[in-house]
C-alpha cells in the first residue's frame, strides 16, 4: 500500500485509495499531508495547554486554518508547498514549547508534543501517523470524522478571516478537537460528543463567514446570471474567495479583460457590491469537475482561490495558463504569494498573461437566476408562508452539498425532473448544477429551484428553515414539511453535515454513497440516532419521501 485516502466521496473501490488518489494526488502528497496534519494535531496540543493560561497567538491560529484548508480535497497537489508548512509547524511547535518551559507550564505527556525526532524524514514518518495508525476501526471513523470535519470549518473560518472577521471561540473548538483526537484514552462515548461539538463549531464558522460576506459586499440578491461570454480576453475564476475575487476585479478594471466565475464561484454575481464591475461578464461553465474539457475552450487564464483543482492531463493545452492563490497549489502552476498585512494580492502577471490570450469559445446562451439567500427568502416570507398554507408548496427539498464524476449523480438531475410541481428545490453548493439549468418553472412567481449560494451558504438554508418553523406555529424544526437529499463529496460537506446534526436536524438522506470511513457500528449510531439514510433509486425514493 502506497497510502491510504478515504476522505472524498469518490475514494477508489469506496474503500479508500491507496495507489494514487482519484482526485489525482500522488502518493507521496498524501504522505507529506498525513505528516502536516499530525504536525497541527502536536501544535493544537500545545498550543491549547497555553490558551488555558491565558496565552494564544493568533498567528498560530492562522497558520493552523491554512495548514488545514490546503490538505483539503482538490485543493493543493504541490509537494514543496506542503513541505514549507511542515517546516513552518516545526518552527512553531519549537517556540510553543520554549514559551511552556519559559512559564513554568506542564505539557501533556503526549507523543505529539514533539512528533519528530527527525524533520528530513518525514515520508518514513507518514506511515506511523497517518489515517491507519489508529487499529480501532470504530475510533479511527469518529476521529476521521473530526478531522475532516475541522478542515471544513478552517476553511470557512480561513474565508471569514480575509475579510478581517475572526471568531477566537471558533480557533478554541478547532484546537480542542485536533488536540482530544490525539488522546491514548479517549472513548468512543467522547469522539461522538467531540464529533457533534464539531459541527457546533460548523454553525459558528458559516455564521461568521455569512457576516463577513455580506457586511463586505451586502446581502445576495436575486439576480439573472448570464451564462454566454464576450468578446474580449478573459479570466476564469474558480474556487470560493471572495476577498482574493473583490480585488482582481478591482485590478481588471480597464485593463480589457472580462471576468467570468467558474462552479462555486457562481454566487458571487448575487453580491451588489460587485454588479458594478461591467467587465465582471458572466459564469462559464459548470461544475468543477468538467474543467478538464470546459478549460480548453475558455482559451484564458484561470485562477484557483482555494480547491476544486483537477490536475491537468499532460496533454491539456490550458495548463501554462493557470494560477494558484491562498490554500490553493498545483506543480507547475503560477501561485500568487499572500497579501502582507493591510496590503493586496497582486494579480498583475495573471492580467498580462490574461491580455495575450484569445476569448473564450461559447459553449452555452441564456441566464440562470440565484441569490435566494436567507435575507432575500426572507424578504419573500410572506408570500411563501401563504403559498404553504394555501397548499400551492407542499414540500422544500433541500438538495444541498457537491457535485462530482461519478455517473450515479445523474439520480439529482432525475430526482430534481421527477419533483411534483409543487415542491420547491433549496440548494447550496456545486450541486446544484445537475439542475439549476433545468426548466422547473415557478410557484406563485417563485422559482422551484431556490439557490442560496456555495456550500457555506448552507447556513442559509438552515436560517431560513428556522424562520419557517416559526412563521408556521410549529415547535420543532424537524416537523416542517422539508426532505434533505444532500450530496456530498469533500470535507466542507462533511462539515455541513455534521453542523446540521448539531442543530438537532433527522432524517438526513445522504448519497451517492455513504462515507468510505463510517464504520458498520458508527453508521448504526447515525442511522438509529439521527435516522441517517442513503440513496436508492428515483422511484422508491418518491414513494418513500416525497409522495409519502
């Protein structure tokens, strides 16, 4: 066994990679993140002893959210950039523990506290701390669960924090989580509550980065988004930064390029602050993993803001074309360096580039319409209040979460087709392109496909689910007349997941496939505690939610 992955939806077999990863990490990227990752796992341990006596650095916190983000995924395939981490954790875990010695302050008597005793050996290590070195098979699942669920809210956290918006409860849970998971003797009775205090820190994360997007650029709005393109060079971009998105198109302004969104950049044509940017053009595309064909004919440049990356084929005539940012690395690709303390990125290279290139090909015509996140579905309240009561909406189906290759999603494009046309679809995330292009008309002037945005924006979703309850009479959230059939693929999903079950959210239906790391007895204490299903067919899953 070359390594062992099993943290996407797609992992091979449904088991788990273990030659090369089928989001195209090589083995020894996987390795280097395994070491990286028990490397946070010693500063988290340290780090936490000093926050309880009143020293934390928030630096370290925001090397711990990057650290994080970038073993996220299809977000970082650059093995020098994962190995600067690793030495940037070494520095770290050096100055904790001389800060502990100087203050007289006891460490836990735990291997992580010094992990290493050599730094240039670190592929040797990653076999003695990666994902199989837990034997218990039941504690190796909840502890996988928390880890992949930290990542998902350091990402979110990381988004929130370049818009100068940083909540220092959220880095406690993060550290917490990382160091408990580290313990000989936990149980599994603890991993399932630290699982569920983890997506707590789930809901505070999404809350904090919804603050921070529409203080900096104002609540989403409705808005028609055109899906053809213009005549002039363009940039493509893709992942989910706003910030890194706000200045290029500060930088692009005049420049004669167009700016186009690509997959979960999408719901950036939703922010006001951006419509008045006339060279902001449109989204090209569809979800991330069309990239490979959808690229060559962009003809552009395009810039990867955090993953969604799917390494170019050898033969692929865009690769030259592309920068990295944040998070983000691909070998090869031109990576943007970070913004210094008050200052901005500088995309000046990727704009030069930009200008030497052709316009992108159409590959489609006509607009999508989005923004129906929870201060415009609240703007909307009454009118759909009245359009439950009077029996015109019988049903909300949230259809949340990712999209990816696997031919078994074609059951959302069918499932969302074959919806009674008084349901109405609420979604968040890149799964919504098996559908958003759908013509499912309208209710009452209401679009039956309500998009609140990217996979953070399931917050959203979650708000306006409250809201209902309320606006209805009813007492529990789970009584209201909404079916969750969530798609997943990475661990911003997982995190969506385990924040909805923190709020006391059942009956969760959960596909294409169920996590490769629930174990039979894990998956039994979701099923039975928190009804968590899977998928079937179109059909029997009609019967079983929708028409039941």
């Amino acid at each position: 066994m070359n390594m062992f992955c099993f943290q996407c939806q797609e992992t091979a077999r449904g088991t788990g990679c273990t030659v090369k990863g089928v989001c195209g990490k090589d083995p020894q990227t996987a390795a280097y993140m395994d070491v990286l990752l028990y490397a946070v796992r010693g500063i988290a341990i340290v780090n936490r002893t000093l926050r309880e006596k009143g020293t934390a650095d928030n630096e370290i916190d925001h090397f711990v959210l990057d650290a994080l983000f970038c073993t996220i995924t299809n977000a970082n395939f650059d093995d020098e950039a994962i190995i600067v981490r690793i030495k940037k954790a070494f520095e770290i875990k050096n100055i904790l523990v001389g800060t502990a010695k100087k203050r007289n302050i006891a460490l836990p008597d735990m291997p992580e506290v010094a992990y290493f005793v050599s730094e240039e050996n670190y592929l040797a290590e990653a076999a003695e701390v990666g994902v199989l070195s837990e034997p218990n098979e039941d504690l190796r699942s909840l502890k996988q669960m928390v880890i992949y669920g930290v990542k998902g809210a350091a990402a979110y956290t990381e988004h929130a924090l370049n818009l100068g918006f940083e909540d220092h409860d959220i880095y406690a849970m993060i550290e917490n989580a990382l160091a408990e998971i580290s313990r000989s003797d936990i149980s599994a009775e603890e991993l399932v509550s630290l699982v569920l205090n983890v997506g707590e820190c789930g809901v505070k994360a999404m809350a904090l980065l919804d603050k921070a997007n529409t203080s900096s650029y104002g609540n989403p709005e409705i808005t028609k988004v055109n899906i053809g393109v213009g005549k002039r060079p363009g940039i493509l971009v893709s992942g989910h930064d706003l910030k890194d998105f706000e200045e290029l198109l500060e930088q692009t302004d005049g420049q004669g390029v167009d700016v186009y969104t690509h997959s979960e950049m999408l719901p950036a044509h939703y922010y006001p602050a951006f419509k008045k940017y006339k060279h902001f053009v449109g989204n090209y595309g569809n979800s991330w993993w069309r990239q490979k064909e959808e690229f060559e004919t962009f003809n552009g440049v395009f810039l990867f803001t955090t993953n969604c990356i799917v390494p170019p084929l050898k033969s692929a005539t865009y690769a030259d074309r592309i920068y990295t940012t944040g998070s983000a690395g691909l070998p090869g690709a031109k990576h943007i360096p970070n913004r210094q303390k008050g200052g901005k990125k500088d995309f000046s290279a990727l704009i030069a580039h930009a200008k030497q290139c052709q316009p992108p090909v159409e590959i489609e015509h006509g607009e999508i319409i989005g923004g129906f996140a929870h201060h415009q579905v609240l703007a909307l309240a009454d009118k759909i209040v009245d359009a439950v009561k009077s029996g015109a909406i019988k049903k909300f189906v949230v259809m949340a979460g990712c999209d990816g290759r696997m031919k078994s999603r074609e059951y959302y494009t069918n499932f969302a087709e074959a919806l009674p046309k008084d349901d109405v679809i609420l979604t968040a995330g890149c799964a919504k392109y098996r559908y958003n292009k759908l013509s499912l008309g309208d209710i009452n002037g209401i679009p039956r496909v309500l998009d609140a945005g990217q996979c953070n924006d399931s917050y959203s979703l979650v708000v306006i689910a409250l809201a209902l309850r309320d606006a209805l009479g009813l007492k529990n959230i789970n009584d209201l007349p909404i079916v969750y059939n969530i798609a997943w693929y990475e661990q911003k999903a997982v995190i969506v997941l385990l924040a909805l079950l923190s709020l006391g959210i059942k009956n969760i239906h959960l596909g294409p496939t169920f996590p490769a790391f629930f174990s039979p007895n894990v998956l039994k204490v979701l099923v039975e505690k928190f009804g968590i299903t899977t998928i079937s067919s179109v059909e029997e899953d009609m019967k079983r939610w929708i028409r039941a």
